[in-house]
C-alpha cells in the first residue's frame, strides 16, 4: 500500500508510539512511502533543526531514503491549491495524487480537516493503524 507520511509524524517516529509503528511498517517493507523534492527536503530539514542530524537513526533513514528503498518518487508533481488553512500542506496531497497513494498520514489539523480527496484517505496516525490491521 502506497502512503504519503506527514513531516509531523516522520518526525514524531524518532519518539515512538504510533508514529514510530508506521515507520517501521515502511521499514519492513510493508507499507511504501511515496515522496517529492519537497516532502524529502522538509523531512530532512525538520530533523536538522531539531538537532537530529547526527543520530544513527538519521543517518540510516537518510541511507534507505538515498537507496529508494520501499519507495516511490516524483520530482515535481502538479500543483494543487486544497489545504486553505495551511498551503504548505497541499504538497502532500500533491504526491499522494501523483503516486496514487491510497493514503496520507498526518497529525495536522488543517490537513486532517480535508478527510479525503480524490480517492486518497486523510488519516491519523492511530486511524490509519486501524484500517492497515482491518486490511492485514
């Protein structure tokens, strides 16, 4: 199952708990990420000002990313204007509808707010374990 993973719960992965879960099902190689330019640079970036940058575990995400290990990729995908509340969200919805993602995965409020869109599930982290486990 192809997924678009929020910056907030890649990040909030380094801390456990759901998050964390989800990250390693992309891990195992059960679940594959789909990423842009864009998502990758935020991802990165964010860990970078958290201090991060130097932790082993960032060191072998950024490894698995560089491999394109269970992932999907697209450079630069169609503009689209539907997070209102936070434009700079709309470049996960972005990726998701290029890679036809069958989900996005955010703890955001003005992304989560949107439910769905062409086809693709806007989920909580918990949600979405919900609706993998009912799948698996």
């Amino acid at each position: 199952m192809k997924v678009v993973i929020d910056t907030n719960v890649f990040v909030s992965s380094f801390f456990g708990g759901n998050p964390r879960k989800i990250v390693n099902l992309w891990r195992e190689g059960s679940i594959v990420l789909c990423l842009s330019n864009a998502t990758l640079d935020e991802y990165v970036g964010v860990l970078q000002e958290m201090g991060l940058e130097e932790t082993e575990e960032l060191e072998e995400l950024l490894a698995l990313f560089a491999r394109g290990y269970n992932l999907r990729f697209i450079a630069n995908p169609q503009k689209f204007q539907v997070v209102d509340d936070d434009p700079d969200d709309d470049k996960f919805i972005e990726v998701a509808v290029a890679l036809r993602a069958k989900a996005i995965i955010t703890g955001d409020k003005a992304l989560k707010a949107i439910k769905a869109y062409m086809g693709i599930t806007i989920f909580t982290p918990r949600e979405f374990l919900d609706f993998y486990n009912r799948q698996n």
